[in-house]
C-alpha cells in the first residue's frame, strides 16, 4: 500500500483475502483492518466520499506522554532502518502488534532530539498530534447541519435506534438515527431531527448526531485513570477515533461492554467530548 499511495476500496479488501492465511471471516478481517491502519494514522479511506484508500506522509507523532512518539503513515523496510539509525543514539524504539501482523512502532526519547535526529530522513515531526488532530474535528453539530435532507426511501425496510434499549429495534422511532436497507443490502443512515424531517448521515457519525438531537451522554471519560469509554454499540466516528489513539498510541480496547482508549490527555479528551456533542467531562462521583 505504501508503495502504490492509494488504490480502490475493492482491490484492498481482494488484497487482504487473498494474503490471508487459515480460517478467518472475510467481512471481519477486512474491517479489523481497516479500522486499524485508519485509527493509528496509516491510512485514510473512504477520502472525500469516494471508495478509494490514500497512504499518509510518513510522520512519527507525539503522544500525550512527552518523551512517547509512534511512528505512523506509509512505511517500508527500509525507511524503519532509516528511522532506527536515526535515532539510535537519542532515543529507544520498540515494537509491539497491534493486530497479528502489524506492528506498532513506539520511539521514547526527548522529543527536541527525535526531531533533529528525523529531520531529512523523508519523516516528518508531530509534537502533541492529538491536541492539534482534535482542535480541528468537525462538530458533530457541524455534521447534522451540514447533512443532506432526505426523503424516506420506499421499498426499503426500517429500523430505529432505540437509545433506552440499546438495541435496534424494527419501528419508524422520533429524534434518533433509522437505518435504511434495500434488498441488495445496500444502507442509508438517516437522522430524524423533529419538525425539519430526516438527514442523511454517515453510520459512525449518525449515532452521536441521534444521541445530540436527544440530549444523549453516552461517552465518558476518566480524569483520573485518562481513560474515554464510548459504547461498543457506538465507535467513534474514524477522525475522532484516530485522535483518541494517537493520544496514548494505541488502539482503543473491549472492556466491558464498552470500547476503552488509555492514556488520553484530559484536554483533548475535553476537545473531543464537546466536539461530539457530548458537553464537557462530568466530575466523578467520591466514593
């Protein structure tokens, strides 16, 4: 992928089948992967509504621990090699998987020396990437706003997010987020607003425009453990989601019914909250 820059959304998901090895479900794998290289900063997909994939520059990001970088975009063989000697005298690299097969690259070094050791080596330097990432997401407000009106489909069956049950649920429902499907199983996600009718809505970004209509908290976050909980049954929308990895540099994980990302600096965890239509971080109750 690194080599080509950017392809088709049907060659990648092709391309992963067939490299596959042993027994594996297709629409899972593609997905996992997906959301892999786009959350850690690899890869963005789907760019500017078409069905095509685009490598990033090269970059090596600050995290919220100061001396904590990860190396992310496109990256060959020999560009690692390049980065290892670069900073081998100013810093430790290590590396861990991400998913089996994909590793993460963590460089630890002051960060005034990683960026004089990079400079040159076709890598560019990212101080506080989560802080700037964040402070310049699109608001889910912004997001409904700028949905498109539309009409209900005919033909199509109907179901509703049903926000008390966490579940969908086969009903036309008010003030939350329809899923749209045709007998092709092709999906619309449509937002139903109140007196203006229904807008068309990206899947990952509908629930949280559903949860703003209806006042909905649905995320929280942890001052003192730095940890943000979304729902399993909502991700965040894959900008969102890509600023809270690259917060603590790693995926975010299953944890009890919800999905956990560590290590993220309480301002950008603010940045994002109220960018999701979610206001600011509630104070934790004593115990």
């Amino acid at each position: 992928m690194t080599q080509l820059g950017s392809g088709a959304w049907e060659a990648f998901r092709e391309a992963v089948v067939e490299l596959a090895q042993g027994d594996f479900d297709e629409q899972t794998l593609v997905r996992s992967l997906r959301i892999t290289f786009s959350d850690l900063g690899h890869v963005d997909f789907f760019v500017q509504g078409s069905r095509r994939w685009r490598v990033m520059r090269p970059a090596l990001v600050g995290l919220s621990e100061r001396s904590e970088h990860l190396f992310v975009g496109g990256r060959t063989r020999s560009l690692l090699e390049r980065l290892c000697h670069a900073v081998a005298s100013h810093a430790t690299i290590r590396l861990t998987e991400s998913v089996p097969g994909l590793s993460r690259v963590h460089v630890t070094g002051d960060p005034e020396a990683v960026a004089a050791a990079v400079k040159g080596i076709g890598i560019d330097y990212v101080a506080d990437a989560a802080a700037r990432l964040s402070g310049r997401l699109p608001s889910i407000r912004a997001i409904l706003e700028m949905g498109q009106p539309a009409q209900e489909p005919i033909n199509w069956s109907v179901r509703s997010w049903c926000f008390q049950h966490e579940r969908w649920v086969h009903e036309r429902l008010e003030r939350t987020v329809r899923e749209y499907r045709n007998r092709y199983d092709v999906r619309r996600y449509l937002v139903h607003v109140g007196r203006t009718g229904l807008r068309e809505i990206e899947k990952r970004a509908s629930i949280y425009c559903a949860a703003f209509v209806r006042h909905a908290r649905i995320v929280r976050f942890s001052q003192e453990g730095r940890c943000l909980r979304v729902p399993r049954w909502a991700p965040l929308p894959g900008i969102y989601a890509r600023a809270a990895c690259l917060a603590g540099g790693r995926l975010g994980t299953p944890s009890d019914g919800d999905i956990l990302f560590e290590n993220v600096d309480p301002h950008v965890a603010s940045t994002l909250l109220v960018g999701l239509g979610q206001g600011f971080p509630m104070p934790e109750a004593k115990r």
